[in-house]
C-alpha cells in the first residue's frame, strides 16, 4: 500500500491531505503564512492530530512561491549569463526579451563565446575554453554565485556546456551552475531564458528547500521530500480532477482565495497551450496546460459603489479581514455566506447588507464565471465541468454550455491531492536523421524513458503520453524532429 502526504501552499490556504493508495483518508485546511514554513508545519500536525502516520512514503509538496517571487520581482540572485554560439547567435543577447525591471534585477555578467553545434550535433567551431575560463574568474572576483549556461542546439550535443561547467566548478566552486540541456527544448532563446529564472531562483529554492526539510523533523514525519514545480501546478490540478471525478473527459474549474483558473481535461490529461508560456513576462520552454485565470476568489474584494468584484483579494489574511470572521472588509465570501451559499464564520455580521448588493455582487460572480467557462469551451455540444478548489461555492449550478456542475468529494483540497498523486515525466526534443519514422520515435522514447528514470521514476511505470514529429523537408539526411514526453511513478 502507497501511503503519501500531499501539500499544496497556495497564496490563501495551505492544504495537506493524507492518502493511502487511491484513497483520500484525512484532509486539512490552514492559512498560508508569510514565512510559508509554519503554515506547512501546522497543516502536518493537524494531519497527524487526524490519524495519519509518522512514517509514510513520500511527501510531495506543490508551491507557487518561485513563479509569484519572478512575478513579483523579489528574493531573487543576480546571475551570470554564458551563451555558446559564436560566430552564430550573437544578434540577439541574453535577456534581451526580457521586462528591463526584471532584467535589472537579475543580469549579472553577459559574456558570449565561440563554439556551439549544427542541428545535425555537428561542432560549429571549437569552444573557447580560454574565454569560459576568463569568464569564470570574471565571475568569481564578482562575487557571482549563480551561473546559467546555454550553448546552441546543445539538446542535440551537450559537449560544450558540460566542458563549461567543468571549468566554471574548477574557478567557481560555491556558485550554482544550470546547464540549458536539462531544461531540454531545442530553441536556444526560451530554453536560455528557463536557464538564466531557474539560477535567479537558486538562492530562494535553497531556503524554501531547507525551509520545508526543517519543517518534516519538526512535525515528527519521517519520509523523502519531493517538491513539484510551479509550471507543472496546473497540470496536478486537472489529473487530481480526473482522479477525483473519475472523468477523462470535461471542463475544470478551480476557485481559490485570489483567483480562478479554467482548463480543459481530456483523455485524463488537461489540453495544453500552443502558445509560448512567459512567466513574469519571460518566454520560456515549459509546456503548460491551456488555461485561463480571473481574478475571483473567495478572497476577492466587493466595491460597493460601482459594483464590482476583484481583482484585488484580502489573499490568506481572509479569516482576518473578512467581515464573517470579525474583519472590516467585503468579501466575496462573504456575500457568498449572505447569499446562503455557504455557511462560514457569524453570519450575523452579513445579516444587514442590502439585498440588491448580494444579489447584483452574486449575479456579477456568476456571469464572471460563465464568460470564463464559454472562453474555455472548444465544442458547441454542452460538456460537464468539475468544480474544485475552497471557493468553488461560486460556481453556479447551471451555465450555459455546461451540461452539469460536478462538485466531488475533497474539492476543497484538490491541488493537495494532486500533489500527492504527482508523476514524474521525462522529455526530449531531437532532429534525428537517416532513421525511418518508427526508429527515430522509439530512439526518442528511449531518450526520455532514461531521463524520467534519473528524475526518480519507476521505469516499470513509465507511460508514453504525448509523441510529435515533424518532418524537416529543408534539412538533409531524411531529417525528423521528434518530441516524446513520457511520465512514471516515483520510484
């Protein structure tokens, strides 16, 4: 029997949940804390108050902490940018698409370099080992301590960017040094970019890392520690709606403390964006679930005058400030409990609001939620949608387009249960050439099997979820682009 803690540290609530296999046994919600750490230590022992074991397999946590510090513009390193590539890529410099507010934050040293490969692994010229190890002592006297190297199509041969960050241990041994072809992805802009946020952030993972290591001992669990990424949150809210609803195919909607967020699930797995994800207005290579967010949530301030409904949010401070709870502030739960939605905090408190106000704040909520849901619809047919998440008392009962409003059981701490239930993926992107169709797909499963493998999972799970290829018609030698992602358990 699998018996995991999940964790989900959102901008309101904290969320934990205790599963055992497929079962969800004890569920937990508590306020986010500004340090973060005690709100995870108290979601534990309240776990652990409810029955849940000291000893468990795994504790998986998912956190937007790193995406809101870049969106924020706070906690971050200043980093030192390496691009291989010369006599090619010079045009275009690191953190030239950059915000220039976040590029201010984070540009460090720029230097760019000989070497790099062809799209066939082919070297360019040599690398210049001289300039990498100028560079690195460059870097060193700075007083750098983050390092992000990209070196072009070095998905394809990695050989210069490992020979750099040889180097660069040798001159720099305390700094952190991110080589772009684990990121994977073959185009060299967005894979840098997701190369240059992840050393801007190495500074603030180490203290949440060590933060929420501290946090294990301190509630008495005893398990291995596995953080979830902020880019793959989305995609743990949809498998935790299918998980939950046991549907494969519908529209999902998750209401929090500050905002709603709309996608679409199909064959168990959420439809993704065909656009360029940015984050904090940095193009990057991750490959996100198609999704919409609005600001509505159960936090959501509520104008009086003007009728009006967010976006600005009380966030976790809600059971402070909203009027239920003691507070001055309206909120948009609390025109929920008016409403008798739902039944939170004195209502006693609410029992004086006009009844124009409730009913017009509850119809602006309602039609926010409607236009939102029709955005997200591809179909003309009616599909149900899976309402999830500690706000989702406001999602009406009946939408146009939406043949029923599912509402299952542990919705208020779904992206809990989504973190626990996290998989571990494996992806690669190549240009193969002179193999058929069927090999260059099977040598790229092959690639990616072996990276989820060292990523932690159990190769006997691994399953093939997504494969593309296309073929390069400019490029010689039979040449076929080929992208296959695949997922696994934890190991």
């Amino acid at each position: 029997m699998k018996r995991r803690i999940g964790i989900d540290v959102g901008g309101t609530n904290t969320d934990a949940v205790y599963l055992e296999d497929t079962r969800v046994v004890h569920a937990v919600k508590t306020p986010t804390t500004s340090d973060v750490t005690s709100g995870v230590t108290e979601a534990l022992r309240r776990l652990l108050l409810a029955g849940t074991p000291v000893a468990v397999d795994a504790v998986m946590i998912g956190t937007t902490h790193f995406t809101n510090a870049v969106v924020q513009r706070r906690d971050l390193t200043r980093v030192a940018a390496i691009r291989i590539g010369l006599p090619s890529g010079a045009s275009l410099e690191p953190f030239i698409d950059w915000p220039e507010d976040l590029a201010a934050l984070v540009r460090g040293e720029v230097f760019m370099l000989e070497g790099g490969h062809e799209f066939d692994g082919r070297p360019i010229v040599p690398l210049d080992t001289a300039g990498v190890r100028a560079a690195a002592r460059r870097i060193r006297d700075a007083g750098l301590t983050a390092v992000g190297v990209a070196s072009v199509f070095s998905p394809l041969n990695a050989a210069c960017e490992l020979e750099a960050a040889s180097i660069l241990r040798e001159e720099c041994p305390d700094a952190a040094v991110t080589t772009s072809h684990q990121l994977g992805r073959i185009g060299l802009l967005e894979r840098e970019n997701a190369t240059l946020l992840n050393d801007a952030l190495v500074g603030l993972a180490r203290t949440t890392t060590r933060a929420f290591t501290q946090a294990l001992p301190a509630s008495r669990v005893d398990a291995p520690l596995n953080l979830t990424p902020s880019h793959g949150l989305v995609m743990l809210l949809s498998v935790a709606a299918a998980f939950l609803s046991k549907l494969t195919d519908a529209l999902v909607i998750d209401v929090g403390g500050t905002t709603t967020d709309i996608g679409s699930l199909r064959h168990g797995f959420p439809r993704e964006a065909n656009n360029v994800v940015e984050i904090g207005g940095v193009r990057t290579l991750f490959r996100m679930p198609d999704l919409l967010s609005i600001g509505l949530g159960g936090g959501s301030l509520v104008a009086r005058s003007a009728l009006s409904v967010g976006p600005r949010s009380v966030g976790y401070r809600l059971v402070e400030e909203g009027l239920v709870f003691g507070g001055s502030e309206l909120t948009a739960t609390d025109i929920a409990v008016a409403a008798g939605l739902v039944d939170l905090g004195d209502q006693r408190r609410v029992a004086s609001l006009p009844a124009e106000l409730v009913t017009g704040a509850i119809t602006r909520i309602h039609a926010m939620v409607a236009e939102g849901v029709d955005r997200m619809k591809t179909d003309a047919g009616d599909e149900p949608l899976i309402a999830v998440g500690g706000g989702c008392f406001l999602v009406p009962d009946r939408i146009n387009g939406i043949s029923e409003v599912i509402h299952v059981e542990h919705q208020a701490v779904a992206n809990a249960v989504g973190a626990a239930i996290a998989q571990v993926s494996g992806e690669i992107d190549r240009i193969f050439q002179d193999l058929s169709r069927d090999e260059a797909i099977a040598r790229a499963r092959q690639l990616a099997e072996a990276q989820a493998a060292s990523a932690g999972a159990d190769p006997r799970t691994l399953t093939t979820v997504e494969v593309e290829d296309l073929p390069l018609a400019y490029l010689p030698g039979n040449s076929l682009r080929v992208r296959v992602r695949v997922v696994g358990e934890i190991a």
